[in-house]
C-alpha cells in the first residue's frame, strides 16, 4: 500500500495501574483525586532511604491464569492485562482473524517499557546465586527482554503487521503511541494496539533512583510525596503499571461501526542533546517538540484547553516543561488547564506515557480535567493555570489536549489529541 | 522408590503447576508437546521438578528423548535403579 497520511482515531482504551485495575476504575480514582502512594511494607524496603511507592491496585496474577502468568515478568502481565481490556473496549469479541474485523496482517502491537525485565533479572540472579545452575528458569530470556511485553501482546492479539519496541525512558510509552499513529497513517497498518508499561519496583532501582537524588524521600508522609508544582516537591514517586490503547484508522474504525473517544491529531518529537538526565533548563528541547507538533499537523493552539503534563515532581522538570509550553503558545498556555496526574499515580517510567494517554483521551471524552493533588503552594516558577485538587469542566465544542512525555537521555515526545463527535 | 503410578501421579502434579493442565488429564500416552501445553522451555522445568522430586538425573541430552508422560516415568524408574 502507498503512503497516505489517514486520520487516526483512538477506539480502546484499557489500564492496571496504583488506582485501579482497569481504566474505569482508575479514572474514578483520577477524578476524585486519590493518591496510589503507600509505604512499602515489604521486609526488603526497611532499611531503604526510599521507602515509598505506588504499586498496582490489582495484582496481575489474580488476573491472569498461573501457567501464563509465570511465564511472563511483571511488566508484560500489566501490559497484557491492560492490552486485553482496551482490545475488548474497542469492540473485539477475539483475536485478529477469529474476529473478522480485523485482518492480522494489518495489525501491529507496540508497547514500551523504560527498564525492561528488571525484577526478573535481579530475581534469578539471586536464585543462581543461592539455588545454582539448574534452577534458573528457562524462561528467564523471554522474560527479562524488553520487547517481551509487546511480543506477548503480539501474540495474544494476533499482531502481523509488526511489532515494535521503541525505548526512551520515561518517553518510552508516549514513543510507542507515536509510531504505532505513524504506522497507520503511512499505511503498515489499519489497527494498532500501543502503549507503556514498567514494573520496576525492587530494591535496586529504588536506590539507584535515590542515589541520583532524584526520588521523593517523603517517607512520614506517602500520599503527599508527590508533588508536582508545588514549592515542596523532592522529587518523582516509583510507580507501576501499564496503560494501552487502541488506535485505528478512521476508515477501518468506521468500517465497522467502532465508537471514536477521540482523534489523535499528532505527535512532535525531539532530543535535548543536553546531558544524560538533567533536563535542558531553559526547554528548548521541549519546545522544539512542541513546534513540530504545530507545523506537522493541523493543531491550533486556540484549541488546547488541556495538557497532561509530564511533571515528575522534580525541582527542575516541572518548571522546564512549563517554560516550553510559554514559549511556544504564549499567552494560549493561559486557556490550557494542566494537571499533574503524577501526583496520584506516581512516576511509572516506561508506563507513564501509557497511562496519561488514556487519561488524556478520558479527559476529551468526558470533557473534565483530572486534578493535581498535593498543590499547597504553587511554585511561582511554574507560571501556567495548574489544576488544583479539583477537577475542572472543559469547554464544549471541538478540544484538543496535549499529553507530554521525556525522559532520561533527553528524549521529547509529545501527542495531540482532539475530541471527536460520534 | 517411587512406583510408576506414584511417577505419573508426580508428573501430573508437576505439568498442573506449570501449565494449568488438570492432573486427571496427565496420562501415559500423553505427549508433553501436543496434548499437554508443555513448550520446550516449559519441559525444562518440568524435567528440574521430577529430578528434584525423585532424586534422579536426567542429563539434557536424554530429554529430547522424552516425548510422553510415559516416556518419562520410564526412564525416571529406570534411573532410580542406578
């Protein structure tokens, strides 16, 4: 098929995540404005500086069946959770080719994670160690490879057109959202199945996290660690989970009767170039993805009512992120209402672009703002209309929302959503 | 030492954990491939179980040669005897 450029639309969503174990449970969450950050009261975190977390609602394995559970790591349990739920939100009673409304030649899968593997890896290494050769699984391989959860779901949907794996860090999830959009609109592809998933909570990366100084050590007070905006953040909060889409062309999606939440209208795509982890603190980076955004779409910045914005809780993130927005939009940043949903679900790395996705998309649906908790004192740096601890109505009429996502390595992805009149 | 009966029923409980297959269904003639969800990479861990369970050896070079349930409470009552 020759290159087009289709109009993509979003028909599914699903999500496991610290507020619910699917999207209509953590969009409830979401709006009443509940925070997932508990102390971790497992015996390996007592003695840890980090002491904190968001861990899922729901665990996997009282989702899923034990003989497929155990052959997967955490990370691909939360993305083929969250996969099967937006697959059967967009209408699929099986998959591709069971179901004929959908052609597994013209399916593709993309779901990221920023780590990979990580517990299974640091698991059987502590089995190798204390139990010997023969009992590290056999399954260790397809486990702990971080295309493992996009493979399996995959295979669980019967994915044919391809399956991808980009990795960014904290941008991974936002990332594969953006080239699963693409391998519609060039025409790989009529139906993909995208997001981010990450399961990263273990001792190791809590304190390596820590020792970068970039964690939350809010240890007294676990639902007010996270903190975005405010004048008293520390730091991001570990969280975990997945969140997935289904994105479709509008073509397909009308095809067959498919209910639209809402159009993805775009994605802008950058790199700082700047250091390792620190952002750009002018954010320039940010702002040059932002403007591909306008140029490569048809985005009008009078009808941004809504940013979900990446905002860690970091010092120096948070306000790096609004200077990018000023600069780019300038005085339109002042109708753009902008939450922080980082506060209640914690930082899920890889994952966070999956969640805020569908958050974003609930947000146009629904025409509401989710909150930002834990905003005490606004830090005047941070110089934009913050959505404070209540949820705020959005215009009627045609809106569009953004949904921001870095990360470490100076990765810049952001996505343009708009609502859509079924 | 374990009977083959005591075997199979072994095995069973051991292809139930791994792959959800009901112990009822773990049967002699059964082949671990095709009739009981067992992959190559699974049919390691059920080889680790058994060798554990029953205190036997079973080098990796013998499983591949383990194609049914009977295969492998044959082969498992022999080593026993060594």
């Amino acid at each position: 098929m020759s290159p087009t450029n289709r109009t993509v639309v979003v028909t599914g969503i699903g999500a496991t995540t610290p507020l619910g174990g699917d999207s209509a449970s953590t969009w409830e969450a979401l709006l009443a404005g509940r925070s997932g950050v508990r102390l971790l009261e497992q015996d390996w975190a007592a003695e840890l500086p980090v002491r904190i977390a968001a861990q899922i609602a729901v665990e996997p394995g009282e989702v899923l069946p034990r003989p497929l559970a155990r052959k997967l790591d955490r990370s691909a349990q939360f993305a083929l959770i969250a996969a099967r739920e937006a697959w059967a939100d967009a209408g699929f009673t099986a998959k591709a080719g069971d179901d004929p409304a959908v052609d597994p030649d013209r399916l593709g899968a993309v779901v990221a994670s920023g780590i990979g593997g990580v517990t299974t890896l640091l698991g059987q290494y502590d089995v190798l160690k204390e139990q010997g050769v023969r009992k590290v699984s056999p399954h260790t391989v397809p486990m702990l490879m971080p295309n493992s959860p996009s493979a399996n779901v995959g295979i669980d949907i019967n994915a044919r057109a391809g399956v991808h794996t980009p990795v960014s860090a904290c941008a991974s999830g936002a990332e594969a959202i953006g080239y699963a959009v693409e391998m519609i609109r060039t025409g790989r592809a009529d139906v993909v199945v995208a997001g981010g998933t990450e399961a990263a909570i273990h001792p190791l990366p809590i304190v390596a996290f820590g020792n970068m100084m970039a964690m939350s050590k809010n240890n007294d007070d676990p639902q007010g660690a996270s903190r975005p905006y405010d004048a008293g953040r520390d730091g991001f909060v570990l969280g975990e989970g997945a969140g997935v889409v289904v994105l479709e062309s509008v073509e397909h999606a009308r095809a067959r009767g498919a209910r639209v939440y809402a159009e993805v209208v775009g994605q802008g795509i950058s790199a700082d170039a700047h250091h390792i982890t620190q952002p750009e603190p002018t954010g320039r980076g940010i702002a040059a993805a932002l403007q591909h955004l306008l140029d490569g779409s048809d985005l009008k910045p009078a009808e941004i009512v809504h940013v979900n914005a990446h905002a860690t809780s970091t010092p120096q993130g948070d306000v790096a992120e609004i200077k990018a927005l000023r600069r780019v939009f300038g005085d339109d940043v002042d109708h753009m209402a902008i939450s922080a949903t980082k506060s209640m679900t914690g930082h899920l790395l890889g994952g966070a672009g999956g969640i805020e996705t569908v958050a974003s998309v609930l947000a146009l649906h629904h025409r509401i703002a989710p909150p930002t908790i834990n905003l005490a004192q606004q830090d005047p740096e941070a110089d934009a209309d913050i959505v404070g601890a209540d949820p705020r109505p959005l215009p009627a009429g045609t809106i569009a929302a953004l949904n921001d996502s870095f990360g470490f390595g100076g990765h810049n992805v952001v996505l343009a959503l708009r609502s859509w009149d079924n | 030492m374990a009977t083959q009966e005591e075997i199979v029923k072994g095995l069973a409980d051991i292809v139930n954990e791994i792959a959800g297959i009901p112990t009822e269904d773990v049967k002699l003639d059964k082949s671990f491939t095709d009739d009981l969800d067992v992959d190559s990479l699974s049919m390691v861990e059920v080889v680790v179980a058994a060798e554990e369970q029953f205190g036997v050896k079973i080098p990796d070079d013998d499983v591949k040669n383990l194609k049914t349930v009977g295969d492998a409470a044959d082969y498992i009552l022999k080593a026993q005897q060594v």
